[in-house]
C-alpha cells in the first residue's frame, strides 16, 4: 500500500482559465503566460506545504478558496495578478496544511463546553466534592449528569462507585460517564430507576462491574449503560444544534480546519446542513454515521461545500481502560475476561457486503488484539477491494503479526497519537509487557505501508492539534514522562506527523486532490501556529498556540480577532 504522499499530485487549475473566450484587447501575446488572479494573499510568514520539507512564504488564493500559486513573495507580482488582492500577513508566524481532526465526535466536544466537564478531576474525593456542589445548585428531582472522569493516577487505585456517590447526594439520580465514553458510575437511585440491581444479569456486549460479593459496584460498561442512559431526556434539536454550533466554534479556535466526525446520528444530518448554511459551522466535516445512517451515506445527502457524507461507524468492541476491548488473551490484570465482543464475525460480514453494494465508507472501532484481527479476517475472507479505502478507528491494540495485514489489504489506521499517552499509565497492567510490542504501533505500521490518518478522539481526549502532534512525535506524556517498555522507537519524525492531520487525513476521506497541501490547485485550509512544529524541542510544542485558521480561503478564526 503506497503511503498517502504518494497519491497527491499537484492539480493543473481549470478555474485559472477564463471563462469566456478573450477579447482582442486582453489576448496573450505568443509565448505570454497568463496569470492566475488571487483576491488574498497569505505571507510574511514561514509556510510548510506539506510536500516533503518544502517551504514558502507567500501562498495566494482566488476567489473561489482555491489556491493559485505558491512561492517567494518576491516573484509574487510578476507570477500574480493581485491588484485587487487583499493582502494577509502571518506576522512571521508558521502556516501549515489545514490540520484535520480524524477521529472525533462534535456534538461531544459542544456538550463538554455546555455541561459538567469532569476532566481533569483527580481523586474520588475530588470528584465527589465536584458532585456535592453541582447538586446544592439543582432540584431535589434534578438529574445530575457529567463526563470525562477517568481514574488513572487517582490516590484510591480504582474506579469510583455508586456508594461513593451516595454518601453526598443520598438518593438522588447521578449519572456520571467515563472519559472514554465506554462505562459510567451511577448513583443507587439511578441504578434502581434503570431497572439493575445485583440479580440483573449482562447483557450480549455490555457488563455489570460486582464486587467480591457479587452485589454491583455503580460501573456499567458499554451496552450494560444504556438503561441508565435512558433516564436522561433526549436534547432537544435546539440542544443539538447549539452544542454542534459550539464544538465547531472550538475546533476553529483551536487551529483545526476539519474534522472527521464519528457516530453521527443520522437525524443530525439535517440539522448541520441548516447550520452550515447559516454560517454556523466554520470547520470542514466528514461525516461517519451509526449504523442506522446507511441510507444518508449511500445518497450523499444533506451535504454543503463543507460537509461530506459518505461513511459509517461500527463497533467491534469496547475501550481499554474500562477492559471492553477484545483482547486474544484474558487481561493481564483480570484474568477472569477478556473484553466484549460488539459485534460478530457474521454480524461484521453482513455489514461489509451492504457497505460494498452501496460504496459506503466503513470505519469500525477496534482497539483489542482480536477485534482487528476479526476485521481483518472478515475483509480478507471476503476478497474485497483493496481501494475500499474502510478505515480501523483507534487501531490500538494489534498482534504483531497482523500488522503488515491492514496495509496489505488496503485498510486505513485511523488512530490518535493523545490515546498512548493517557493510557501508557495503565496499559501496562492491562495488557502486560509483551502485548505492549503492537501497542499504538505508529512507526511499525507506517514502514508496513500503511496509512495513518491523525485524531483525538474528543471528547474523550482534550481534542488539541499540539497534543496530539506532540503525542506523535514525542511518545511521552504531558509532563516529558515514558513508561517503562513504552517502545519510544515508535514515535515518528515530525513530516510523518504532519502527515497524519494532513495528507493522510484527506486519503481517508478520498479527499488527497482537495486536501492535505498547500499547492496550486487545492482548498485553502490552512492551520497557523505561533511556533515552528517543525523544529522546536519537544516540549515547546505544548506552549505554542493557534493564531489563525482558513477554510476555503476565508479566515474564520484569527487570535487578532
């Protein structure tokens, strides 16, 4: 499989050429080239065009956002016709391919900004006093509702429980999601308005987590949530629409032009249109719907300039840190499972083929050794082609040995550099030493041939450009920290990472003729940072900053503003 870089070409500008045929007045001389007309140029500035090392200063575009010529400011007037151009300097600041997230969920990342955000939280005690406090301002029917706890590094070595809960509010409804978005801890009261008590048995993809006397603990993992999830009132379409609205407002912000969004419900797809159209969504999205959105993916529907609609989402298993994934052996440090299975073998083939069938894009979460190993079984037993371009969302956990199997039937890694580092504190024991070999294996699966398409997974990561390149490139936490046996042989050299938000990012989403450089022919998307990625220590890439991000040419956010 050949690497992304391979696939993108430059693109001779049809748009350059004059729509109608010239008067006599404004015919070419013989031997006259005629110049490309640009409404804005970008310059003063350093500019990595993502073409090997290559760097410009000056990038100029035309009216409709595609770029038309690229070089030294220099040869600008007599390359360029720009006399009526506006003229953008980068105030010697680092422009960059427009970094794509390709693995997030946006109406995630809104509800985060609207809601009780429990990142960052860091003890049970600590959590709980957060819960205390949100319950004094609400109703004594209220149901309190939070996300994006995770115990790693926490004092008490564990997960929190309803008990813990219960000793604050008493018996009230709490609810309070992991990070991963793979368990919850609810309250006794929650717990019991759902229906589950210590007789409650698992249900097929989901667990009940019990103690030493098999009474339940308050932990639900995957599909054992979704009762529990049910006690909340569904948002309403103005609460979606605000919290779409407001994830793409941060993503902008943030210094991403796109996103690759994951898990769509398909009566969102509207709804984005409706935004878009009205100037509410400044980032390019690449939607992947449930697995009820086959129709919506099969006729492009509700698409804009913007937004694309052509993938769906599937589960294999569940996460790493809640022990859903699926591993080929029992967990390290529980012995008594191996993970959940979300979906079988015959359950994957039957959706492949109507994937197929309907050129429908597919990107199945995997993260366990043995659910990649089923995706790659299915799609080989099946002899499908190798341009399918089906995408392996997280990817994270894979047998050596099948490694070279996903480049070699043409499936996309999709997977975030920021998961390593969160999960390079309790991997270990989950998995033990020699399964950390095909661990976030970045730099094997590249020389395999392989694609890597570069995201977060937000909300369930902070969703930042900067961690997630320092991740790549780094493999060590925010702090400069390794764990033992962490293989630092896989990270990767700063133009591989850049490829991952970038060229990459645009081959999983067919879209490497559009995206994914900066050269004549292509959308203007542009990131633009205050610091040099591509040279800077390690560390200074967490102090840098977004100062301005470019869709189609426009400006939609700048830290001038």
């Amino acid at each position: 499989m050949l690497r992304p870089a391979i696939f993108l070409s430059a693109i001779l500008l049809a748009s350059c050429a004059q729509s109608s045929p010239p008067t006599p007045t404004d015919t070419p001389k013989p031997n006259e080239t005629v110049r490309p007309s640009a409404t804005r140029v970008f310059s003063n500035g350093t500019i990595y065009t993502g073409i090997g090392s290559e760097t410009v200063d000056t990038v100029a575009v035309d009216g409709g956002g595609r770029i038309v010529w690229t070089g030294s400011v220099d040869n600008l007037d007599a390359e360029v016709e720009i006399e009526n151009a506006e003229f953008v300097s980068l105030n010697n600041h680092f422009m960059y391919p427009g970094f794509t997230d390709s693995h997030a969920h946006l109406i995630g990342i809104g509800q985060r900004e609207l809601s009780l955000d429990l990142a960052g939280t860091a003890s049970i005690d600590e959590l709980v006093t957060r819960i205390e406090a949100e319950a004094e301002g609400l109703g004594e029917d209220a149901i309190i509702v939070g996300r994006g706890w995770i115990e790693t590094g926490w004092p008490e070595g564990r997960m929190p429980t309803a008990a813990d809960l219960d000793a604050v509010v008493g018996d009230r409804i709490v609810i309070l999601g992991r990070a991963d978005g793979h368990a919850l801890v609810a309250s006794s009261a929650a717990l019991r308005a759902a229906g589950i008590d210590d007789t409650t048995l698992d249900v097929e993809g989901g667990k009940i987590e019990r103690n030493e006397n098999g009474k339940a603990t308050g932990i639900l993992i995957d599909n054992a949530m979704t009762p529990v999830w049910g006690l909340v009132a569904a948002p309403t379409e103005e609460d979606v629409r605000r919290a779409y609205a407001e994830g793409a407002g941060v993503y902008a912000e943030r210094g991403w032009t796109g996103l690759h969004n994951m898990s769509v419900p398909p009566a969102h797809a509207e709804v984005m249109e409706a935004l878009d159209e009205s100037g509410e969504l400044p980032v390019r999205i690449y939607n992947a719907f449930s697995e009820d959105g086959f129709q919506i993916a099969k006729a492009h529907a509700f698409e804009t300039d913007t937004i694309t609609n052509r993938a769906v989402k599937l589960y294999m298993d569940g996460a790493l840190g809640s022990r859903g994934a699926l591993l080929i052996e029992p967990y390290s440090d529980r012995p008594d499972t191996n993970g959940l299975s979300l979906l079988d073998a015959e359950g994957l083939e039957r959706l492949m083929k109507r994937a197929e069938e309907n050129d429908v894009q597919l990107a199945i979460h995997a993260i366990g050794d043995l659910a990649n190993r089923r995706i790659l079984d299915v799609y080989e037993e099946l002899s499908l082609d190798g341009d399918l371009r089906w995408r392996i969302e997280h990817t994270q956990i894979v047998h050596p040995g099948d490694i070279s199997r996903i480049p070699g039937l043409g499936l996309i890694a999709s997977m975030q550099p920021s998961h390593a580092i969160g999960d390079l504190k309790f991997a270990p024991a989950r998995l033990g030493a020699d399964r950390l070999e095909g661990a976030y294996a970045w730099q094997d699966l590249l020389d395999a041939g392989a694609v890597i398409a570069g995201g977060s997974d937000a909300p369930v990561e902070v969703g930042s450009p900067l961690i997630e390149f320092y991740a790549a490139v780094a493999r060590k936490d925010l702090d400069g920290n390794s764990g033992a046996g962490w293989h630092p042989e896989q990270a990767l050299s700063r133009p591989d990472a850049l490829a991952l938000f970038t060229s990459a990012a645009a081959y999983a989403a067919f879209m490497e003729k559009d995206l994914g450089t900066i050269e004549p022919g292509k959308i203007a998307d542009f990131s633009v940072f205050d610091r040099d990625l591509m040279s800077v220590p390690e560390a200074e890439i967490l102090e840098a900053n977004a100062v301005m991000t470019v869709v189609n040419g426009e400006i939609v956010w700048s830290a001038a503003e």
